[in-house]
C-alpha cells in the first residue's frame, strides 16, 4: 500500500514482479505512464526470466491496465507468458460502505476481464478504529462477490501504528471467524513495523498465506516513524530482515509466490538497466541467503 506521510493511500506508479518460493520466484515495480508502459514492464518481467506480476490501481493514471483494453492485455500477457496473479488493491475493505462495495465489483470485474486470479484487501489506515467486529461483517459481506466473479481474495494486513488491521494472527483469526476463502498476504515491511509480529509469527498458518510482499529499508529513522518512501529493493544493509523472514517462511513450509514491493521515490528515475540490475541483485541476495 502507498501512503503519504500521514500514512494515506497516494498515487504510485509501482507495478510489482514476482517470484515462486524456494527463493526462486520473484516479482518486480516499472515506473511508467505512457500507453505502452504495459507492453514494456511485461517484456521486461519475461527478459527476467519471470513469469507473473501484480498489477495496481494507484498508478498516476488511476487504470491498472494503462490505456489498454483488457483484451489487449490479456494478448500482451500470452504474448509474453505472463500470468497476472494479482491486483492491488481494495481501500480500505474493512469501511463498510457502498462506495467501498462499489469498488470492490469493480476491480473483481477488472480481474475477471484481464485474467488476474485475486484481488488485494487493505484495512483503513488513518488512525480510525475499526472494531474487529466491524472487519469481520466486512469480510463477510465481500465474500460472495468474490466468489460470483470467481477471484481470490488476499487481505493485507498493515503495519503503520495508525493502521485498523496491523496483525497477520488476528487478520488470520478473522478470516477464519467469518469462514470466508480468503488468504493473507505478508509483507515484510509491514511484519517489521508491527511490534508483535515476530512473537505471533509461530501462531500464522503457512497455509494460509497467498503472497508474500518483499522491499528494504536502509533507513536509520525508528520504526514507528519509517514510511513506504523509505521501501527500496533489497541490500545487505537491510534493517527489515527480509532475508531472514523469507529464510523462516521457507522452513515452515512456504511454496507461493513472492512479490517485490519498493515504493521509493527514486524508483521514478529509474531506467530499465536500473530495474533489472536490482531485482536480479536482489534475488541473488535472498537465494544466496536461503542457500
């Protein structure tokens, strides 16, 4: 999720690659608005050697698939062999509000129409409470939506202190309590965020995770004060313990996909030697770690 510094959703033009588990599948971010800024991120993701991407819905443009039509985009994605695995996002899904459950149809229709197999859910983040009750009738209320246009649905918790939904294990509990499909998706940016999470982690069914999101941060500033700019690829300055989170997800038996989440704004200046230069550094960093 992208947030300003009050830590609200603001436009992004992050796109995410990704990988398999084993330390083997990867996910990656082009910065781009032009109309054929999806051709080149998919070529890009394929040079790789990749085959799967997220795509967002907080580019500048406010389109996940650009000025293309969805049948454009699933051609695009033939023709490179790409697998769109997920959009991002849903927010905040847990605001149980027509204009929410407007846009939730909305991007399941877009999911449905390119061939995108799940949709991301983002709690509220602006430092209002939401009742664990309040999430849970909103998963519930999703729910057959999701089943209707045959999407999966990943609930993401965040870690920002402000945030209406920072814990994986009570994201997990509610999921469960409401006995709705969807999965979680971790992000290790945000695992490290939250104080508890190191302490609940053994209490998170592998199982029941769908996507794991993957940046770095070099930053010095605490914790509590860090925010998605500082999100950069992976070095081994890293004070996330990105590696050592994937390192511990593939004891416990992880076997999905990893997404590569930087949200840096550098990241715009970026050419396309610059992108594939630090993913490839970056899964060398993790493989070499998981070794």
């Amino acid at each position: 999720m992208t947030v300003s510094q009050l830590n609200e959703p603001t436009p992004s033009s992050v796109r995410s690659v990704l990988w398999p588990s084993q330390c083997n599948v990867f996910v990656l971010t082009a910065k781009s608005r032009q109309r054929s800024a999806l051709k080149r991120f998919f070529r890009l993701v394929n040079r790789l050697g990749l085959n799967k991407v997220e795509l967002r819905n907080d580019l500048p443009s406010g389109k996940v698939t650009d000025d293309l039509s969805h049948q454009q985009v699933r051609e695009l994605a033939v023709r490179y062999h790409i697998e769109i695995l997920t959009i991002n996002a849903v927010y905040p899904f847990n605001r149980r509000s027509e204009e929410v459950r407007q846009l939730t149809e909305s991007l399941l229709k877009e999911a449905q129409a390119i061939g995108a197999k799940s949709l991301v859910l983002c709690p509220l983040n602006d430092g209002s409470e939401v009742p664990a009750s309040e999430t849970l009738g909103a998963l519930r209320d999703l729910a057959p939506l999701f089943a209707f246009y045959g999407i999966h649905g990943l609930v993401e918790p965040l870690g920002f202190p402000q945030s209406s939904l920072r814990s994986a294990h009570q994201a997990q509990t509610l999921i469960h309590d409401a006995r709705v499909p969807f999965k979680l998706l971790i992000d290790t940016f945000h695992h490290h965020l939250y104080p508890q999470a190191a302490d609940e982690f053994s209490q998170v069914e592998v199982a029941d995770i769908g996507l794991v999101h993957l940046s770095g941060v070099d930053d010095s500033r605490l914790r509590e004060q860090l925010t998605d700019a500082e999100r950069i690829m992976l070095t081994p300055k890293d004070r996330l313990g990105t590696c050592e989170q994937v390192k511990a997800l593939e004891a416990r038996g992880y076997q999905g996909v990893y997404a590569f989440e930087p949200f840096a704004p550098e990241l715009a200046q970026w050419s396309e030697a610059d992108i594939e230069r630090e993913i490839e550094q970056s899964i060398a960093l993790i493989q070499r770690h998981c070794a």
